[in-house]
C-alpha cells in the first residue's frame, strides 16, 4: 500500500515538473508575440528595436510580470544533479536582474560619449540579458541532453531531442554573438540597419528557441514512445 502511494506520489511530482517546464517554454515563446500584439493596440506601436524597449510602453507590467514569472518557475526548476539547481537559481537571478534594470531608453541610445541618467542601468540590464541566455544555453548542450545511458544504448526519440536541444543551444549563442556584433561593431558604422530592428528579431529567435527546448524538455514534443503508449492506455 505504501509502495502504491510513494510510486503515485512520484508519479505526481513528475507530472508537476512537466507542467513547469512547459510553463517556462511557453512563457518563452509568448513574451514577444505579447509585448508586439499588446504595444500595437495600446500605444499604436510597430515592432521596436528590442524586446526590452517594450519596457518603455504600455507593457511594461507584462514585460516584468513576465520575467518575474519566469524567473520563479526556473528557481522551482529541480534536476538530478546539485548543478541543475544552481542552473536555475542563476536564470531566476538574472531574469529578475532584468526586469529591475531596464534598458536605456531608445532616445538616448545614441552613439556618442554622452551618459544618460539611465546608462548604468543599461549597462547593468545587457550584462543579465546576456548571462541569463548564456545559462540557458547550459541547459540546452549539457543539463537537458543529459542520460543515465550510455550514448550508443540511447533510443532514437532521445537522440533527435538531444539533437533539437544542440540546435536550440548554438541558436541562443549565435544571437547573443550577432548583438554584441551589432552593438559593438555595427550600430554606429551602419545606422540604416536600425530599420530592420535586428536586435529584436535576434532576441525574439533565442527566446523561442529557449521556449521550444523546453516544451520539448516537458514532454509536449517528440516525447518517447512508451509515454505516447502509457498515455494512450490511461486516456
């Protein structure tokens, strides 16, 4: 009787961490599509020149609601290991350190030595946004395609999701190289690529490709063919 209980109790707690990762990978895939759909009815607002520059608009709540949400779901985040715990205590600490610092106001995001009154904190918000996508580009390469199996005795749904976890991984890294790129050497060199808005859409396609690894960690996606079966057989 005891054994049934712990067994259903186990059972529980997996589905619960299901659901949270779920929850993180939707909020993930979300918060773009929210803060552009939610500016352009309240403030008559095209696409801006990042995502954090929603701060700044009528969606700033959602912006840091958001993040905050987000950060306490990955705190709650447990894995087999003392260092997934450390994992996602840091993204709760920088998603949150993001949301505290907002990015210096487009205005005033100029290519000049001049210092706004927002500077620091600008400073302060790229330094979490990149640290933050950094951790969870841990997460994709060495936490989630992590197995108690031998490589070679994987099954394949596993390996194709260790494969989609890479590919999501070396996505976020990519972004956050082509920003810094961008900021670092192109912004003031190129000014007329400010109309394609490409630190928007480089954040927006780490975010989704952080947001999709982890429906996938959640078992929405490409889940191994026993649980399709067992799902089936309770259904």
């Amino acid at each position: 009787m005891n054994k049934d209980r712990e067994e259903a109790d186990n059972k529980l707690l997996a589905m619960s961490y299901l659901e949270l990762r779920r929850a993180v990978g939707v909020l993930g895939i979300a918060l773009p599509v929210i803060l552009v759909v939610g500016a352009f009815f309240l403030d008559q607002e095209g696409i801006l020149n990042s995502i954090s520059a929603y701060y700044y608009t009528s969606m700033e709540g959602v912006f840091v609601g958001i993040l905050f949400v987000t950060g306490a779901f990955l705190f709650s985040y447990k894995g087999h290991e003392p260092k997934d715990d450390y994992a996602g205590d840091l993204a709760c600490i920088f998603a949150i350190g993001i949301a505290l610092f907002p990015s210096t106001p487009e205005k005033k995001a100029i290519c000049s030595e001049a210092v706004s009154e927002s500077t620091f904190a600008g400073k302060l918000h790229f330094v979490f946004a990149a640290l933050y996508f950094i951790t969870l580009i841990y997460f994709c390469l060495f936490l989630f395609t992590k197995s108690n199996k031998p490589p070679d005795e994987l099954n394949p749904e596993k390996r194709f999701r260790n494969a989609i976890y890479r590919v999501c991984g070396y996505t976020m890294a990519a972004c956050i190289i082509l920003i810094g790129l961008y900021f670092f050497v192109l912004k003031c060199k190129y000014s007329w690529l400010d109309n394609l808005k490409p630190v928007f859409w480089l954040e927006t396609l780490a975010v989704w490709a952080f947001g999709f690894s982890w429906l996938i960690k959640g078992e929405t996606l490409f889940r191994d063919k026993e649980c399709k079966e067992e799902t089936a057989k309770s259904s």
